[in-house]
C-alpha cells in the first residue's frame, strides 16, 4: 500500500469512527432518560440546582434536570406556554398572568427574604432603616446617607430590571404607590447585582437571602417606625418577624405528571425541603 | 460531458446559496417589521421615538433616552478611535519597519477575535472603578463604554485605513518625494487624501460595529433609563435596552423592543450604504493611473 493509499484508508476509518460515536451517544445505559427542564427566576434557581442535583444523584438517575435563569416573568411565560416542563417565579402570580395561562397551577416550594444590601467594604454608618426611609431612598427622594443617619456620601441606587420577581416583590411589599427612581443602574439578575453592590462604595441595592455572601451587608428592617431593628436572617424570617419575605414558587402548565409529579413531590417532602431549609424558608417540614 | 455539467452544478449550487443569504436577511427585515410596527401604530411613531420616559409597567415607551445613548458612546468610541486608528494606521503603512508591522498587524488583528463579553467583563471589574477613583460619578458611565468601545472599533479602523494607504498608487508617493515634499508632508497632503475614500468606509464601519454592541454596553453603562448628561452619567442604547428586557416582554412591550430593533436596522443601513458609496469612490478614484 503506498502512502496516498494509506492516508485516504486512515481517513476513511476515523470518519467511521466518529459516526459511530456520534450515533451511539443518543443510546444510555438504561434505556432512555426523561429530561425535566426548568427556567425562571434567578432567585429560585440555586436551590433548583440544588434540589436537582441531589434529585439526580440519589433519587432518580434515570432522571436529567436542567435548570435555566431568566427571571420570574420568564418562568411564567414558558410555564404557560409549555417551552419548558417547570417554571420558577419568585413571587405570587398576578391576576393578567392566570388569564393568560389559565392552567397555571402553583406549587408553593419555600419562601424567601428580601435583604436590603450595601457594599460590606466601605461603612455608611447605618445599620438599620425603616420602611418608609427604604422606599424614600428607592424613589429617590432621599438621596444622601446623612439624611438617616450616616456619612455624608451620595446614595448609589441599584435595582432589578422589570421583569424580575424580585422587583415586583420588592416594589410590592416596600415602594407601595411609589416608583423606583430612574437613576438606579439596573441589572439583570441577582448575580449581577451583588456584583455591582460590593464594587461600588455607599451603594444600596435589594438582593434574595439566598445570595448574601461576605462582600454585601444587609441592613436590619424596621417595619413600624420606631419599633424594633429585625436583622436579615432566615430564622426572622420563618418566625415572620422580618417584614420583606416572598413565596418561591414552581408552575406547571396544569397538574404535574410522571417525572414532574414525582420530583415536586419529593421537593414537598422531608428531604427536599431539608435542602431549601440551607439557604431559604421551607414550607414543610424538614426532619 | 461530465465537465459541462460539473459547470451548470457549480453555478446553480453558487447561485443558490447567493439566494438564501438574501432569503436569510429579508427574514429577518419582515419579521423585525412585523412585530414592530404595531408598537408605532399603538404608541404613535413620535411618542415611541420621541418619547423620553421608558417605563413599561406604566405603559410608557419611548425610546428617545436610548436613541440618544447609542448616539453618544458611539460619538465618544469614534472622537477616541478616529485619531488613534489613522495614527496607527500610517505608522503601519509608512514608518514602521517590517519586523515592527510583522509584529503588531497580527496583535490589531488579534483585538478583532476577543469576545465583547470579555471587553464588558474587563471594563466592569478595572475600568469602572478606576474611573469611579480618577474621575468621579459611579464609575458605570458613557466615559466607560466609550473606552471599551474603542478598544472594539480600533482594529476595524486601523486594518481597513492602513489597506486603504498603501493602495495609493506608488507614483503619487514617488512624485511628491521627487518634488521635495518630506514625508510628513507627503503623508499628509498625498497619500491620506488619495486615501481619504477608504479611511472614511473604515470610519463608518466602525460605527456600525459601535452601534450594535450589545453585552459590554449591559455591563458598564449602568442600563438606567435617563439621559446621560455627562460623560460620566449611566444610560442606556438600544442594544442593551432589547437584550436586558426582551426574555420576559409581551404584548406591546415585546413589540416596542422589537421596534427598537426596526430603529437599529435603520441606523445600520444608513451607516452601511454611506460606506459602500465612499468605497466606490475610493475605487473609482485610483483606476486611471
């Protein structure tokens, strides 16, 4: 055989190869996996992961769940239209959306806070704030921090963009009538916001329990005006002390079945809830 | 035989696939109008264009505060990059010896292959807050996306115009050195004249790169909807207004953001056919010697 001969012959059996390959990475070891695909609010998706990933390991392993971001309306949207098995909202379903999809149903999985944050670098001075200041300070009304009590340096707002859950959440349970100013620099999930919070000095921004870590610090919310200074913690929050707490919620497009029902199920119960009990407020039991 | 039709396979096969590109973009232009339109003709074409508050939650949808924010860090990418690229541009065509151009004609090239969303994350954590320290404001600034726009712009404008330079026929060169002229003279009453056709085209393609950046401008202009009064105030473009809302839009949201994308495909074509018309030009101009 001479070296053309050659090369075209390795050629052809690589290529044999490779398409083989290729076509046996559609077969599984047992016979097929159901994939359950999840999307929604960036405020639910940790513990989604979470659940869905002990759900794999030590559940069900013929079961592949993929979890997407996106935020609340998303979830909504592609829970309703039926683009994915699962959706994640991180509060209450408005009236427009259940008559747009009106065989949206529910599941309540865990209840998150709302911590109001602020860079954990620099000290403002200020650790506790009324609702009523929160919302003056996100309307833009109140624009220094002198004017609750703290250094005199301009407050750097930070919010979410329209469609998060945790906006509307927030905007529902603290702005009230009023609006969120137009000079917040808007970002687009909860990551992002944190991220842009602990970068910048004497900022403020409203961000999931789930995603406080070391670089932001949370004020304690006093929500009666000279009552008591109620820190952000989960434990506040499950006793209902702390003010700003939402339902984490999972929709399907009607009754969950097969796989689905299954894993709602199993996030309802003992050990699913064990795990939301990590980071967020359960609503079962946990042991 | 068998050669005569490879010949009529190979044009139907060539003139095919010119078909489907054209198939593909006149798509995308009906689709981009046809779920924009209804938005003018809900909201009115000089609300929805002219209007300056962007509030879809109170039914509000004008675009004016994003019309003008593409408009301005593009207008500050091109004042930052014009200079620099037709600067470096003439080094590479004329004064840089070949190790040098061998050198740094694959770094420009280089720029040209990061993606934005490695431009946007360096801006983010070193440019926003070394100007936040250096200048004042937030840091998250049109100053900001200005900059990174640059740094994307600079290798269109500069491997565009150097091609354009040394495309100037020799004999123009030759005759004003034999005239006396010194070489900065001849480069810049000669040779960046004669070149003037194929700097603007790189000028203008530049321009269009600039308008439609989409992910850095998310990251470090702040994606605030009011006007940016400084160069150190947040806004936001039209890019970043589609990409940050359109996952969850509906209805006469999701048809405004659409709207601004018939916005944006205007601005494109308008850049786009000023660019073929100076490139014609510049073509036309050196074929009689």
């Amino acid at each position: 055989m001479n070296r053309k001969q050659l090369s075209k012959g390795l050629t052809l059996v690589t290529a044999a190869v490779l398409a083989v390959a290729v076509a046996l990475t559609g077969c599984t070891g047992n016979g097929g996996t159901t994939t359950i695909s999840m999307a929604g609010s960036t405020t639910v998706q940790p513990v989604a992961e979470a659940l869905s990933d002990e759900y794999m390991t030590n559940v069900d392993t013929t079961v592949t769940i993929t979890v997407a971001g996106g935020g609340s309306s998303v979830g909504v949207e592609s829970a309703g239209e039926g683009t994915v098995d699962i959706g994640m909202a991180s509060r209450a379903i408005k009236q427009e959306e259940f008559d747009e999809y009106p065989d949206l149903v529910v599941h309540h999985i865990a209840s998150d806070g709302i911590a109001i944050v602020t860079d954990s670098d620099t000290s403002v001075d200020v650790t506790c704030l009324t609702i009523l200041e929160t919302r003056a300070i996100f309307s833009g009304n109140i624009t220094n921090w002198a004017d609750v009590g703290g250094a005199n340096q301009t407050i750097n707002v930070h919010a979410r963009e329209e469609g998060s859950g945790t906006r509307a959440a927030f905007e529902d349970m603290v702005m009230g009538d009023e609006v969120i100013t137009g000079e917040a620099a808007l970002w687009p999930s909860n990551g992002a916001l944190r991220t842009a919070v602990a970068g910048e000095p004497y900022s403020i921004g409203f961000l999931s329990f789930g995603y406080l870590d070391e670089t932001v610090d949370a004020f304690a919310l006093d929500a009666e005006e000279g009552g008591e200074c109620v820190e952000a913690t989960v434990e506040n929050a499950l006793s209902g002390d702390y003010p700003v707490v939402r339902p984490l919620n999972m929709l399907t497009d009607g009754e969950p079945t097969g796989k689905v029902d299954e894993f709602i199920t199993w996030i309802l119960g003992v050990d699913g809830q064990a795990i939301v009990a990590q980071d967020y407020i359960p609503v079962g039991p946990t042991s | 035989m068998a050669r005569y039709f490879t010949n009529r396979l190979a044009k139907y096969a060539v003139f095919i696939s010119a078909t489907v590109s054209f198939i593909v973009l006149l798509a995308i232009v009906v689709f981009v109008f046809r779920d924009g339109l209804p938005a003018f003709q809900e909201v009115g074409f000089f609300d929805l264009l002219f209007g300056s508050t962007w509030r879809p939650q109170q039914d509000e949808y004008g675009i004016l505060v994003m019309v003008v924010g593409s408009l301005q860090v593009t207008a500050g990418a091109l004042l930052l990059a014009v200079p620099l690229g037709i600067a470096c541009a003439i080094l590479l065509a004329e004064v840089a010896p070949p190790r040098v151009r061998q050198l740094l004609r694959p770094a420009v090239e280089l720029l040209v292959g990061i993606p934005s969303v490695v431009y946007g994350l360096v801006g983010m954590v070193l440019l926003v807050p070394a100007i936040r320290e250096y200048f004042g404001g937030r840091g998250f600034s049109v100053l900001a996306a200005s900059i990174v726009l640059t740094a994307m712009v600079l290798p269109t404008i500069i491997s565009i115009s150097e091609d354009s330079i040394r495309a100037v026929p020799a004999s123009y060169k030759e005759g004003s050195l034999a005239l006396g002229a010194t070489r900065w003279q001849t480069i810049r009453q000669v040779l960046l004249p004669a070149a003037r056709s194929g700097i603007g085209a790189s000028i203008v393609l530049g321009m269009g790169r600039a308008i439609g950046e989409t992910m850095a401008m998310i990251m470090v202009l702040g994606n605030s909807i009011q006007f940016a009064i400084t160069p150190l105030d947040m806004t936001r473009t039209l890019t970043g207004n589609i990409a940050v809302e359109i996952n969850y839009a509906s209805g006469i949201h999701e048809n405004a953001l659409f709207a601004t994308g018939i916005v944006l495909l205007i601005f494109i074509l308008i850049i786009n056919s000023i660019a073929v018309v100076a490139l014609k030009r510049g073509v036309r101009a050196h074929t009689f010697t």
